[in-house]
C-alpha cells in the first residue's frame, strides 16, 4: 500500500475551489435526499417506537424471581434487530440472497455479454435478456404467478408444475416449500430480473476493449478461453468489481420480490421487509431504524474494497 | 381567504351540523337534486335558511381529498355512491386509492394529511389518534349502536365511523348442487361435522379453504379461527382476547387453531390439504363449489364473496345457484355470533367544511341506503333495515347479522402494533407444519410487546 | 466445407444463447399470451391452453350416453327436444341433469342404462348447451384485445369496457366513443405524467453526477476517499426510511404534489450510484489522455466535456437506461409525493387492481409500461460499439 500512496496523478493540478465547483449541485442534493434521512435514522435508531424517548426506556422490567431480561441500553433497538428470531431468518435468507444472486446475475451477466458479442442478432439477444428490467415488480409478480402457481390436483396453470406433472411426478407448491425452495424461487425471479443489468454494464465495458488487442492474441494462437481469462476478464475487472458491488448493494436492500411475491411466508422475509413491517406495521421507528442502520453498516466493508481498487486503479494509470 | 369569509363558513359549518342533528331522517325521493342557489358566501340569514342546505350538510361547493383503501371497480362504486351528493352541493372529491400503508403514515406523520382517511383497520386508529378530529360533535353517532361506536374509539373519544361492513361469518354454497346430493344445510356443529362426512363417503371434498392473499396471507384462516371461537366460547371471550386480557397459550385459543387444522390442512376435508389452503388464492378458492362438476361443496368467506363469484360464473343467479348459509354453532349456549369487518373512517381536517359534510352525508340515514341500494355492502347504520337491500344475498346477510346473537368484530383488525401480520404468519406458519405451541408462545411475545406500547 | 466447418464449430455457441434466451422470455411470453386471453380462460387453464384447438367438448359422451334415444341433433324425441333452448336453459349446472337421469322414466325403465361419471356428466351439458344455443360462452373467442382496452381507458369494471358499451351500460365516466383515452383513469394521461416524470429525473442525476465523478476521478481535493467510501456507504440507505424525514420537509415548503418534488427525489436517490459508476468509468481512462489535454493547454473544463463526457458514452448511456427505468417503474416514491392527482403509469396500474378483482388488467397494463423503456433499451444500444477508445489507448 506504501507504494501506492502519494503517487497523486500530475494531471490533478487546479484551483482550490474547482473540485467543489464540480461536486457542489450533486454534494448539495445529496446532503438533503439522503445525508439528511441517514443521519435522521441514526438518530431514530436510538430513540424508542415514536422516537419520544431513549431506547433504554423500552427494555422489559426485571421480573421478580426471574432471571433479568437481556437489555443492551441505550443500543435496546439493534439487540431487537440483531437477535430477534424473525430478524436471524431474515440475515440467513439475505445472505442466501447474496451468494446465489449476486453470482448468479453477474456469472450469466457475463456469459451473456461475451457470447453474444460473437453473434450478428446481438441487439436482439440482449433485448431478450433486458426485457425483464422494463418489467415492474408488480408486473413481474403476474408473470412468476403464471410459472409458480401450484393447483393440489386438477390441470395445473403454473407452467413448471405442468412440466412436472406431465412428467409424472406430483406438482410442488414451490412458493410455500421452506425453506428452500420458496426462497430459492424466488431467488431466481430476482436473477431473471437483474441479469439485464449486469449483461448491459458488461457489455459497455466489453465494447470498450480494443479490438486489435484480442485479434492480436487470437493470431498468435491463444484460445478463446485463454483470451477471455487472460486478457478479457484482467481488462474489464473493474468493471465486474462494480457491477458485483452494485448488486451486493442491490441484493441487501431487495425487498419488492419477496413483498410481492413472498405470500407472506415467514420464512422468505428478508431484511428490507422486515424493517418495512416495522416502520409501517408496527410504527416501531426505532427498530426499523436500527435495522436501516444495521443495512449499511453491512455495506462498510464493500465500500473499503472499492477505496482499495481506486487506490491501485489510480496508481497504475 | 379573509378573515371574514372564515367566520361565514364557520357559522354555515354549525348551522348545517345543527340542521343535520335535528332534521328528520329524509327519504331519498325527497332529497332535492338541483343545485343550491345559495352560495356560500350569502349572507348567514338566508343561507341557514333553505332547506337545500340540510340536504348538503352545511357544506357547498369546495374539494375534499381523500385516501382509503378502495381501487379498481370498487373505486367505482364507492364514487358512484357519493356522486348524487357531491353533484348537489358541488363538491368535488379528490380520491386516491390504495392499500400501502407506508402512504398513509408518511401522510399522515408528515403533516399534510387528506382531509378524510379511510384506514384499512380500526386497529391503526391508536396510532394516528393524535392527528385526528374527534367526531363525536361532527356526524351524528346516534345512528350507530355503542359498539360501533366504541369499536371507532381511542380511550374512550370517537375517531372512526364505519360506511360499509361485511359480514364474515358465512359459508357459500350451490343450493342445486346441495339438492341434488341430497345435502341439507347444517344447522348445528354437529351436522355440519356428518354432512362433511357424507361428502367424503360420496366421493366429494368438502371445503375450499384458500388464503393466500399476497403479503397479507393469513387472513382468511384468522377469520375461520375467529369464527371457531365464537362459537366455543362467546363474543366476549373473544372480546377480552381482542384485548390481550386472554392469552394466546389459553387452551381454548389452542383448540380453535386445531379445530380449524383438522378441516383446512386436512386431505380429506380440504381441497389440496394444507398445501392447497395456503397456495391458492382467496378468490381462487371461491370458484370450487361452483364449477361443474364441483371440486368442493362448501367455501368459508365473508357477504363480498358474492361479487367475485358473479364474475367468474357469469352464468350462475345470485340466490339460486350461490348463496350463503350461517356458520352453524357449534353449542346453544353461544349460538352462531356473526363475524363481521368494516372499513373506518377518520377526519384530519375539521377547517374543510366541505369534507365535514361529505362525512356526515357518509353516515347519515340516506347515505346508508345509497350504500344498501349499490349492493355493495352493508351499512351499520341503525337506520338502514334489511329492506333497503336490492341485492338479495346483501338483504339476507343484514337480515343474518341482525338475527345473530352477538356481532364481533375481525379481532385481528383491531390488534394494535401490527400484530395482525404476526399472526396471519403464525397461521401461515402452523398450516405449514410448524408447532403450534411455540407459535402461540411466540405470538404471546409478540402479543406483550404490541399490547404494552 | 470451410464455411460448414465453421457454421458447425459456432452451433454450440448460437445454441446457448438461443437456448438462454428462450429461458428468459417464456415468463413473459406466458403473460403476453395471457394479456390475449378473455379473463375467465386465465383462471381456468394455463396460457398454453390457448394454442391448443378447444375440443369439441361432450360431443363424444353424447353419443355414447343419449345419442341412441335423442337422436344425434337431439330432436329424436319431441317432447323432450334436446336442442331447444327452452329446455335446457333450466339446467345451469350438470349435476340437475344427473338428478333427471336419475329419475326412471314413465315406464318405469331407467333413463340410462350406466350413470355416466360426473365429469361426463358435465361434457355433456356443455355440449347441450351449444347445440341448443343456450350458451354462446364456450365459443367466446381465444384471444381478445378487451383487457389492452380496459387498461388504456382505465375502467376496471366487471364486464369489459367493450362489453358494456354494447350491452349500453357503461359507467358514467366513459362515453363510449374514444374520450375514455383522456379520462383521468386512463393510461394516456399518466404515461404523459410518466414521461414529464422520468426525463427529468434520468437528465439531472447523470448530468450532477458526471460533474462529481469527474471530480472524484480527475482533481485532487481532501476527503476525496473518505467520500468516496461514504458514497458507496450511501447506496443502501433504504428509500423506505426516507419518506417521512423528507415528505415532512416537502409539506412545509410546499413541494408535496409537485413534480420538482419527485424530480429532485429521484435526483438525490440516483446520484450515489451514478457518480459511483460514471467515477469508476472515468477513473479508468488511460492517464496520457489527460496529461496531454493538459499539456496542449486544455482547462479542466475543456477536458471534461471534449475528453470526459465522449469517453464515457458508453457508461452514461447504460447508466441512463436504468435511471430511467428505475424512475419509469417506481410506484413508492410516485405514490407518496404525486399522489393521484397526477397519476404516473404504476400509479394507475396499482388503482384498476382493486382488492379482489382487476388481475387480467395488469397483465395488459404490464406489456403497455412496458413499451418505452424497451425503445429507450433498442435506442441506446447503439451507444455500445467497439472501439470509442481504439485509437487512443497507451500501449
């Protein structure tokens, strides 16, 4: 890291005022729409359900001849949010989220952008792959009813369960089989919905691979796959790194598919909803606000890594 | 607006609510239905005076904005209903609908709430009692039973009314098809238990139980379950267990969850057992008894199942090919309470003449029956008799709801803190296998913490 | 044979593209099919259904069960005329016929000889009710435009729009004649709304945030990382939680209603990401290509709109396909700031679907949103060609 350091870019040379002149309009815009709410919410997190008082005041009262109920203080509202039972599924389906969407958008989302650059329909294939992203969640929740829906005997309307009792086999209730399979269903609606995205990003950075420098390889005898790991793959990394960044992000907030979806199974919940049923259910700010915090504490480290790559992309330019 | 111009309305405003206490209760013929000559700003003497101002409440002409949790074709009804009273007194009504409840807290907390709000339930009164305007001086609760009354209550202040309610505690069936079979309507526990059996032994499945209902999921069974208890144990059983002042580990609470298993995650009772309850939606479910040949003979839902089941089957006549007969009761101690929900209103703007009038048109004796006659729902209000329904099955379901022992409300409409979404997925969690003994230990936690807020 | 060879070699490769993007479209082609169907089939059968010829239903257990007696037309015997209408209207369900046959005829002689089963039963009613004309509904078309009618002028209604105006009932607010299209329920004004909704706030978040970026990646400032990290920090603050801190501002001053309001709304919510895009873009451009602009006496201002904003056209435009698109299919943020009164697509979508009703509506309502964005995709696709840096990158 020590090399890296204090190797400022000679093109970095202005004014004092002209990099505030360039952030200013999106600096002050931020500070307002989303400084202003994250610091509001830091504040809530530590205050009781209508924010009236500290959140020490909601710890239960030791009860006489039992053992004194867990109180974390002034920190009541996040021992609620990082203990509660309802909230411990919610991690574990976040992460499940996590490692099945995130590789799951972005692996496809390259595969897709790489082989369709070989091909003349292009356009067309990508349109194909992008189309869910122009579908609202309400309307992507119609479309997965038709594939999912689940009929005990009798012709079977969902598209999957008529694939597998033509089959021969008995239909499964897909969105209410815990704990996998729901949340793995919807899982998939997620990625069917997000694999446009990351394609897209990808195949701008593809596109911005000089030709000449895969061709160059090609005639010097690498195959495709030394090409796409070697050369591919090094090129546009910083690019993958934000597109796997985007959809952490993405995927730790995601709450529209299961909201819509989920038929308010338990055991789908994840933890945008669970704080969405807080704040608007429950009219608990302060857990709710504990939760929001707790959602981007989790995103620090994300945020860490990429300082890291901007460090080292700066120095190697 | 000057000054004066709010003293005017201000004096119009009582004058209209005095007229409204007093007047006789009018019949719809002899409601006028030219506009008003009198505009607002008349002078006060003439514009008590007409009796055009009684039939527009003390309030001509403005806008009152509006959310409640009506869209779609019931949009359209609930606008068509108002239509005749906001066309005579030129009121123009801004209405948004919808369900998300994020809506109306961000409204309502973030000062600019509508001038009327309909709440999806009487359970969130508690919560927004602070922004809202007692109504007790505004409409004329004489027209509504105490319980009504109290049901709109926040420590002891009406906040709430109720235009429309439903009532919950009916099982749809085909009368041919029950002919046919030579099935009789069940009257007692008892006989509906030996005719499920008869509808095993013939071959047949006997309830269509869905819930499913997107994130609200669970509903329909914490009704069933609403209904079991009533009739093991007593409208007011279930009023003290509304009020937490019973506990969910009651073995009587446990009972009904298993009495309601045993039909609704049945394979033999229930159309697709458990699996089949939860994945099929509530409308989906009302179809079964009604197709041929039918896939089951009994569906549990509340008096607007009669509108969905008309639009499937186009074909079929209300009252004769679908109708409804009460839940049986299970002892005669208890008999057949009816179950019933309704939407609540509340009033955030008491400075808007015209949304006071519109509210006091809502519930008053005439607005109940443009309500009856729409066939659309039921009016609470005292007023409105079985015989202002024009669609017969909304007449039978008043004329049930009057007859029935006790009327208790959706219990979980009325739980506060959000617990009603605990307990739809405690249900949903018990039809899928979970233990129901730490589902009911859980919802006591759940119930404590709502309960002491 | 080179060119088979090399058609053969690249199969596989159209193959699993091919074979992906069948996977991804049959979801929505299911809801295409189904957006076609007239609504009582939707619930009734899988979209598939509608594809495969409607079997002429009951005709085969008629002739085995009443053909012999009833003749093949059904006019075998004259009081018991199977084809008039009269005589079958009465029979709305199977299972009163079955209460019939079960009844011994005047002789004494049973009416059948085998109960057919209750589904036959069924069959054979339809089938009666076709030839007797009593039901036309089993012939209703497989395909129908009525729910892409109903969605554009927003009737949400139980027959359909077209229906109604047939039948001479229509609601109040629709006359019939095409001026349903301009009714505030209808999909024509709020994909106005949507548009003077989404331009607005696609433009201004891309254009703050290629200022910032270049900033971030171009200038030297302090706290330049600390922001950087705290951007991408601020990408998962939840829009949920921020509803009410800003709507409580937006009510005093008076931006609540108003598209300033969302604009600004979609605005400060796009920005993280987008400048944390476009910097990471920008941020990759090859150094030389500066210092040179620099050298040749090119300001920072020059650089950023001759070198930057060209450079980076691949990134603004994909960054400007999902600004739009998120705005395009925002619901929440439309919902609590414009409100009904002006009305955005998702906005009406969500109000034709009433509590129990209005599923076939959204199906239409779906593919009808659905339309621009898709043009927007194909439109910007072109700013996706090779070779924008080709002839400028060291080495």
């Amino acid at each position: 890291m020590a090399k890296i350091k204090g190797q400022t870019p000679a093109i970095m040379k202005q004014a004092k005022y002209a990099p505030w002149l360039y952030l200013a309009p999106a600096l002050l815009i931020m500070l307002f729409f989303v400084v202003y709410p994250t610091l509001n919410t830091v504040y809530l997190s530590f205050k009781n359900a209508d924010s009236t008082q500290s959140a020490a005041t909601t710890c239960q009262q030791p009860q006489p001849g039992e053992p004194e109920p867990p109180c974390w203080g002034i920190f009541e509202n996040y021992r609620h949010a990082l203990t509660d039972e309802t909230m411990l599924l919610a991690f574990r389906n976040n992460l499940l989220w996590i490692i099945l969407m995130v590789t799951g958008t972005t692996g496809l989302g390259l595969l897709i952008a790489v082989l369709v650059d070989r091909v003349k329909y292009e356009p067309l294939a990508k349109a194909v792959i992008f189309m869910p992203m122009a579908i609202s969640f309400v309307g992507a929740g119609v479309i997965w009813e038709y594939v999912y829906h689940y009929q005990a005997q009798g012709d079977q309307i969902g598209l999957l369960n008529a694939i597998v009792t033509a089959l021969g086999f008995a239909p499964v209730p897909w969105l209410t089989t815990g704990p996998w399979i729901n949340n793995i269903a919807l899982i998939i609606v997620g990625v069917w919905m997000w694999t446009g995205f990351c394609m897209t990003i990808l195949s701008a950075a593809l596109k911005s691979v000089p030709a000449e420098l895969l061709e160059a390889a090609r005639v010097d005898g690498a195959s495709e796959w030394v090409v796409f790991w070697k050369i591919l793959v090094p090129i546009i990394s910083p690019t993958i790194a934000v597109v796997l960044t985007t959809m952490t992000v993405n995927v730790l907030k995601i709450f529209d598919i299961v909201y819509v979806m989920g038929k308010g199974q338990p055991d789908t919940q994840v933890i945008a909803t669970r704080m969405y049923i807080e704040q608007f259910n429950k009219f608990n700010s302060g857990v709710s606000s504990a939760i929001a915090v707790i959602l981007i504490l989790a995103v620090l480290p994300i945020g860490y890594i990429n300082i890291r790559r901007f460090r080292i992309q700066e120095a190697m330019r | 607006m000057s000054r004066m111009r709010w003293i005017l309305i201000a004096i119009l405003v009582v004058a209209g609510m005095l007229l409204a206490a007093c007047k006789p209760a009018p019949t719809p013929t002899a409601a006028p239905t030219e506009k008003p000559t009198a505009p607002p700003e008349a002078p006060t003497e003439e514009a008590t005076a007409p009796s055009e101002a009684a039939g527009c409440m003390g309030g001509e002409g403005g806008t009152v904005s509006m959310i409640g949790v009506w869209s779609g074709d019931e949009e359209g009804t609930f606008k068509s209903i108002l239509q005749p009273f906001l066309d005579r007194c030129d009121i123009t009504l801004e209405y948004e609908g919808t369900r998300d409840l994020a809506v109306y807290s961000t409204r309502i907390e973030g000062g600019n709430p509508p001038d009327i709000v309909g709440l999806p339930n009487p359970g969130l009164l508690a919560q927004f009692k602070d922004y809202m305007v007692p109504l007790d001086d505004i409409i004329d609760l004489s027209q509504y039973s105490p319980a009504w009354q109290s049901l709109g209550s926040v420590d002891g202040t009406v906040y709430g009314a109720f235009f429309k309610a439903d009532t919950k505690s009916l099982v749809w069936y085909s009368p041919p098809v029950f002919e046919a079979m030579g099935y009789s309507v069940p009257t007692t526990w008892d006989e509906m238990t030996s005719l499920m059996d008869q509808i095993v032994a013939d071959g047949g499945v006997p309830w269509s139980c869905g819930i499913g209902s997107g994130d609200a999921t669970g509903w329909v069974a914490t009704d069933w379950i609403q209904d079991i208890l009533l009739r093991t144990q007593g409208a007011d059983f279930v009023e003290r267990w509304a009020r937490h002042e019973v506990p969910w580990t009651d073995p009587a609470i446990k009972e009904a969850f298993q009495t309601y298993y045993d039909i609704c995650a049945s394979d033999t009772y229930a159309l697709g057992g458990a699996q089949g309850t939860l994945n099929t939606s509530f409308q989906e479910s009302l179809y079964p008894p009604f197709q041929d040949p039918p896939q089951a003979y009994m569906v549990r839902q509340a008096s607007f199942a009669g509108g969905i089941i008309g639009e499937q089957f186009p074909d079929l006549v209300a009252g004769e090919d679908y109708t409804f007969f009460m839940f049986p009761a299970f002892n005669d101690e208890y008999g057949a309470p009816m179950q019933g929900g309704a939407d609540v209103m509340a009033l955030f703007n008491a400075d808007n003449p015209a949304a006071v009038a519109l509210l006091n048109y809502m519930f008053s004796a005439e607005g109940g029956r443009a309500l009856a006659a729409s066939g659309w729902g039921l009016s609470p209000n005292n007023n409105v008799t079985a015989d202002d329904y024009t669609s017969p099955l909304q007449g039978r379901a008043a004329a049930l709801m009057n007859e029935a022992p006790a009327f208790s409300f959706d219990a979980d409409d009325r739980f506060p803190g959000g617990l009603n979404v605990d307990y739809w997925q405690a249900v949903v969690d018990y039809l899928n296998g979970g233990d129901l003994d730490t589902i009911l230990e859980r919802m006591e936690a759940k119930a404590n913490e709502a309960y002491s807020k | 044979m080179n060119k088979l060879q090399s058609i053969l070699r690249r199969l596989p490769l159209h193959l699993v593209i091919i074979f992906l993007c069948i996977i991804w479209i049959t979801p929505t082609v299911g809801l295409l099919v189904a957006s076609v169907r007239p609504r009582q089939d939707v619930a009734e059968s899988g979209w598939w259904m509608a594809f495969v010829p409607r079997r002429a239903v009951g005709q085969e257990e008629y002739r085995q069960y009443c053909a012999s007696c009833h003749g093949k037309d059904g006019t075998a015997i004259a009081e018991a005329d199977l084809s008039a209408a009269a005589n079958i209207e009465q029979y709305r369900r199977s299972i009163a016929l079955t209460a019939v046959l079960r009844r011994p005829l005047r002789d004494g002689s049973p009416h059948v000889e085998e109960m057919p089963d209750p589904q036959q039963m069924a069959d054979i009613l339809t089938y009666l009710r076709q030839l007797s004309g009593v039901e036309t509904a089993a012939t209703r078309p497989r395909f129908t435009i009525s729910n892409y009618v109903d969605a554009m002028v927003g009737y949400a209604g139980r027959e359909s729009y077209i229906e109604s105006c047939v039948n001479g009932d229509p609601a109040a607010d629709n006359a019939c004649i095409g001026t349903g299209l301009t009714s505030e329920r209808g999909m024509a004004k709020a994909f106005v709304n949507s548009l003077w909704v989404a331009i607005p706030s696609t433009i201004l978040p891309i254009l703050f945030a290629s200022f910032a970026a270049y900033a971030f990646s171009w200038l030297e400032f302090r706290g330049r990382q600390l922001m950087f990290v705290i951007l991408v920090a601020l990408q998962i603050v939840p829009l949920q939680m921020t509803l009410i801190p800003i709507y409580r501002i937006y009510a005093k001053v008076g931006l609540t209603g108003t598209f300033l309001g969302v604009w600004l709304f979609h605005t400060g919510f796009g920005l993280p990401y987008a400048i944390y895009l476009t910097r990471n873009f920008l941020g990759s451009l090859p150094k030389d290509l500066f210092e040179s602009a620099y050298l040749d006496g090119a300001s920072h201002w020059t650089a950023f709109y001759k070198l930057a904003i060209p450079l980076s056209t691949p990134a603004l435009a994909s960054l400007a396909i999902f600004q739009f698109l998120w705005v395009w299919n925002d619901l929440l943020v439309a919902l609590v700031f414009l409100g009904g009164q002006t009305p955005v697509l998702t906005w009406q979508i969500s109000n034709l679907v009433g509590r129990f009703t209005g599923m076939h509506l959204l199906t239409a309502a779906a593919f009808i949103s659905m339309i621009l964005p898709m043009i927007v995709f194909f439109a910007m696709q072109r700013f996706f060609v090779r070779g924008l840096l080709a002839g400028s990158v060291k080495g």
